[in-house]
C-alpha cells in the first residue's frame, strides 16, 4: 500500500518535470537566450536545492514526510504557472528556482517514507520499484510536452504541467507521519558532513551525482544540439523518452544482474557505458542513430541511481536516514549546479559538441573514484 501511494506520487510529479524541463531550454531559446544564459537557468533549478537538501532531509526526521510532500507539490504547481502566465526570462527563472526547491523536499521525503517502510530483505525492491516509477515519469513527461509544444505552444506544457499536479496531491492524504522520538533523533549527533567519513556512503555519493548532472546535462543540451540538426520539438521529444525507457527496462534486471555481477562491477560499468555514449552523440546526424545512442545511455544511467540511493539508506545511521538522504540529494544539486554553468561557458565559447566530449571524459574519469572494494560495500549492510 505504501509503495502504491509513493510511486503514485512519484509518477504524477515526474510526469510534471520532465514535460517541462526539456522544453525549458527551448522556450528560453525562443525568448533570445543565449547558451550562457541556458546554463545559468538550467543551474537555477540547483542553487537553492543545495542549500536546503540537507534541511530537508531533518525536516522528515523530525516533522514527518506528509507535509513536505504536500507542500513541495503546491510550490511545484505555483512555480510551473508562472512561465504560463509571464512568458519572459524572468519567469523561467523562478519557476527554475521554486520548482527546484518544491522537488529537493518531495525527492527526501518520498525515499524515507520507503526506507522506513521497507525491512532489509525488500528495501532494494522498494527502492527498484520507486526509481522505475521515476523513470517511468521520465518517458511520459518528455513526448507530451514536444506534442504540447509543435501542436499548441511552450505555454500550453507548463498549463497542462500544473493540472497535472492534482492527482499526486490527493494521494499525499496516505502518506503515514513517522516523527523520530526525540532522545532518539539526538542519537549520533554532529555535522552532515562527519557522514562522510564512511567510505561507502561517499561512492554513493559521487556514483550518484556523476549519473544525475550527466542526465540533466543532456537533458538540457541535446535539445539546442538537435534544433541545429534541424530535428523537430517531437522527435526531441521521443529521443529523450527513449532513454527513459531504457531506464526503466534495464531496473527490472537489476537486482539479478547485481546478484551475479555485485553491486561495484554494475555501478562502475553503468558510468563507462553511459560516458561512451555521451562521446557519440555529436556524431549521429540521423534520428535513429541519436535514438539508439540515447538508449544505450540509459541503460547506463538506468543502473547507478537505485543502486546509490539504497547504498546510501543502508549506511545511514537509523535516526539520520532522511539527513543522509538529504546530504545525497544536496551532492547531487552540487553538481547539478556546477555543471551548467561550466558548460554553459564551455558551449558559448566552443561550441554545444564540447559540452558532450567533455561529459562524456568526465563520467568515464569520475567511474574510476566509484569503484571500491566488495568487502566495503556489503559492510554497508541494511539496518533492520
């Protein structure tokens, strides 16, 4: 029942992002913006996340998960009318900024109501079954907004965006309230950061925040470099749903590939592959190769997210679990915050097929600091 009511959720909210965010860049584009300016609204949705990720995380220990997932969806909602309603810069900016915030408290709360839920011997399921769903939402959001955006206009996506926040909304009513007891939360205090001391925790860590600027750096950039290759908002679209769907595909293999292989062997071979491909996209001029191409990404990208995010509850300290989750979503904005901006500098002053070369080197360098021993990572053995 509580998986059904978190993916439920999960699937409503991420329908509403990803239908905006690829068309994000390209509503900006038609406002004049320039690919500096591209980067600087796509590290926008980063900035106060980062800050605030960790925040977060306490305020599902000690609040309860319902009304930070209420409340992130209402201010998902706010921030989505406003391009509708002001179609300028300015507007694409604090949407950026609000719904960045709204989804760091949703993200932290959502994954602690299923650690707490779930026991040892099912959390990688529930875990599995939430970042499918995530995915999931990743391949409905991006065909309906390109069909939104040829067939109607870039104002017609955020419209139909908040609408769609209904559902989701509704289903927070089933979210269980679970307040850490007080002289429990005061167990192991200290600084976020002293967390990471834990070798396994900071993998995670990085494995997670290399696979997450590197689906938002193509997220965000694939669309000006298709526009140039004269590829239609549509067929955008499907490419990047695509990958989505391979996201999804390869999550149901993943715990008998992780069985077989280990968890390090299939984390490190996700990244390689993922950084492979990024090396590839500026050579395929035709649909169907940018089609398979972005396939193979996402089976790359589909295996480290799950992986990390269970790592990283399992090494949690069990009054801490949502501050741990908050530290891993705050990496994450981190390098989602730097990596525009770096390579929104890079594209104007090179060019967008840097952006990929470089992406590309960085995963396939930043693969080698995920690797560690298998020792370490079954040390990191789930809390009862």
């Amino acid at each position: 029942m509580i998986l059904r009511n978190v993916n439920s959720i999960a699937l409503g909210f991420q329908i509403m992002l990803n239908m905006t965010r690829p068309m994000m860049t390209l509503y900006a584009s038609s406002l004049g913006a320039n690919t500096w300016e591209i980067g600087m609204l796509t590290a926008a949705y980063a900035f106060f996340p980062l800050i605030l990720a960790i925040h977060a995380g306490k305020v599902a220990d000690h609040l309860g998960d319902r009304i930070p997932i209420a409340g992130g969806i209402v201010g998902a909602m706010l921030g989505l009318a406003l391009p509708f309603c002001f179609p300028a810069m300015w507007a694409l900016f604090a949407s950026q900024v609000i719904v960045g915030t709204a989804q760091v408290f949703i993200q932290v709360s959502l994954q602690n109501v299923l650690g707490n839920a779930a026991t040892k011997e099912n959390r990688d399921h529930y875990f599995s079954m939430f970042s499918m769903t995530v995915a999931l939402g990743g391949v409905l959001g991006p065909v309906a907004g390109g069909y939104l955006t040829d067939h109607f206009s870039f104002s017609a996506v955020f419209l139909v965006s908040v609408c769609a926040g209904v559902l989701p909304l509704a289903f927070c009513a089933w979210i269980p309230v679970i307040i850490r007891p007080k002289q429990e939360a005061a167990e192991g205090q200290g600084s976020s950061f002293t967390l990471l001391k834990i070798p396994v925790l900071r993998r995670a860590l990085v494995s997670s925040a290399l696979v997450l600027y590197s689906r938002d750096t193509f997220v965000s950039y694939f669309p000006l470099l298709a526009v140039q290759m004269n590829i239609s908002a549509t067929a955008i679209g499907w490419i990047i749903t695509i990958q989505s769907v391979t996201m999804v595909a390869v999550r149901f293999f993943l715990s008998r590939l992780t069985a077989r292989f280990g968890r390090n062997q299939i984390l490190l071979g996700s990244i390689l592959t993922a950084g492979l491909a990024f090396l590839l996209v500026p050579f395929a001029g035709k649909v169907y190769l940018l089609c398979l191409i972005s396939a193979v990404m996402g089976l790359g990208l589909g295996c480290s997210q799950p992986l990390s995010m269970t790592t990283t509850y399992n090494a949690s300290p069990k009054s801490r679990t949502g501050e741990v989750l908050g530290l891993r979503l705050a990496s994450n904005r981190l390098s989602q915050l730097i990596a525009p901006l770096f390579f929104g500098l890079l594209g104007s002053s090179v060019g967008l097929v840097s952006v990929f070369y470089v992406s590309g080197a960085f995963l396939i360098g930043g693969a080698l600091l995920t690797r560690s021993k298998e020792e370490e990572i079954a040390a990191a053995a789930p809390p009862a």
